[in-house]
C-alpha cells in the first residue's frame, strides 16, 4: 500500500468524478493507496482540509503558509497561531513553508521569517516541517541549520546531492514526486539512488508533476504507485518493496517527537 505524502486535495481537478472528492480518493484506494496528506499553501486551508479528514480516517493534512503566498498572509502566520493549528489531531504536519526565489525575490527577508517561525512551530508541537525550495536551495539549508531542525520532509525534491545530504544529515526525509520518472530525470534518479532507503518518501504535489506515462496532464493521487516504480528501478527493488519501505517511513516520521 503506498501513502501521497504531498497531495492538494482543494486543488485536484474533480471533473473525472462528477466534482466529487471522496470518488477520487476511492478511485486511489483502488489503485493501493491507502493514506493521503493534504498540503495548505493558505493559511486558511486548514478549514477545508480538516472537514475532508473529518469524513475520511486515512486522510490527514498539514497547516501552513507557501512562500509565493501573499506577504500578508505569510506574517499572519506567526507561531503561536500556527501551533494553535496543529494542535488537531489529523494536523499531520506544519507547511508548505520554505523558499522560493524561482516566482519571486522581492520578499525574501519575509520567506525566510516565516520559514523559520513554521521550523519553531513544528519543533513546539513535535509535528514534521513540509519544506518546499525552489532556485533556493542555499538559504533553505542555512535556515533549517540554523533552527536546528530535524523533523521534516524536503518535498518535490529536484536539487544535487550537495543539498540532499545536508538536509539529511539534519534528520530530514526527502519525498520524490512524479518528476524522477521524467525521461529527462536522469541527473535526479543518480541523486535519488544515494538517498538512503529509511529516508525516502514519494507524493504526488497533485494536481501538478503528473508522472509518466501522464506527464502533462491533471495528476492525482491514485498515480503515486507511478512514483513509486521509478524508484523501485531506481534502487532495483520491487514495487511491493518501495510500497512498503517509503510507508513505513512516512509512519516513522509521524510518531517521531
């Protein structure tokens, strides 16, 4: 059975399933998934994203800011209301949060601020980061040192192996989206196949990065297995195998304190 690590469950294109979510979620079951996390990227994610785990005992979802977010929206996070948030049971995980210097530069100083009160938050209720980093990875490692963290996931990961180990070394898991079975990954699966295997995660970042052979269309979560397969050749192991390990991870860093 695998788990979507990283899946915007507000965010899928629902017209497959008449707009319902629970189909959709029920089409993934049948594909072997059997654990969902929704990801905020708004503050106010959280309202939608717990009455979907209220229906649904699989599903849990993370509360948080993205850093293309709004600047007012990222200093309404603040720790205190972000610990407040996580305090629900089915609040997995603080996040999206990180840094993104790829859409934008001109509120750097406040990405990095709100980084690092989600790094504060997580540490204050125990719960994993969600780190997302794009033409950032630099800072976003200088950061997560800097705060001394070692409870997260480096999302939708892309970078050289430089960064992979130092997010490693700080205690992180490092969760492989549908891009490492582009045909042009290869650079990214030499990196992948150095990741150790307790550390390794897989998501889809539904509705975007849908993998191969759907590459360019609305991804979803019942295509996780697809990631999965490009790993299990990745590290020469069978689907079953990666189903297990990457699932038996993502418990792991839950129960983590």
């Amino acid at each position: 059975m695998f788990v979507d690590t990283h899946c915007h469950l507000t965010m899928l294109n629902l017209e497959p399933y008449a707009g319902s979510l629970d189909a959709a979620l029920a089409e993934a079951r049948q594909c072997g998934v059997s654990k969902f996390m929704g990801i905020s990227v708004d503050l106010d994610d959280h309202i939608a994203l717990s009455e979907i785990a209220a229906r649904h005992a699989d599903v849990g979802y993370s509360v948080g800011v993205h850093p293309c977010e709004d600047v007012d929206v990222m200093q309404r996070a603040t720790v205190d209301y972000l610990v407040e948030l996580a305090q629900a049971e089915k609040a997995w995980a603080l996040g999206e949060t990180g840094l993104d210097y790829f859409h934008s530069t001109a509120f750097i100083a406040e990405q990095k601020a709100c980084f690092a009160r989600h790094i504060q938050a997580s540490q204050l209720v125990k719960k994993p980061v969600v780190v997302h980093t794009r033409s950032a990875k630099h800072d976003t490692v200088d950061i997560i040192r800097a705060e001394k963290s070692t409870h997260g996931i480096l999302h939708c990961f892309t970078e050289d192996w430089e960064t992979a180990k130092a997010v490693l070394d700080c205690g992180y898991y490092i969760s492989f989206s549908g891009i490492i079975s582009f045909k042009n990954a290869q650079d990214l699966r030499d990196v992948a196949k150095q990741v150790p295997l307790d550390r390794l995660l897989i998501e889809t970042d539904s509705p975007y990065l849908a993998p191969m052979p759907y590459r360019g269309k609305s991804n979803e979560p019942k295509y996780v297995p697809y990631v999965a397969k490009a790993l299990s050749d990745v590290y020469d192991k069978t689907l079953e195998e990666i189903a297990f390990i990457t699932t038996q991870n993502f418990e792991n860093l839950l129960k983590q304190k």
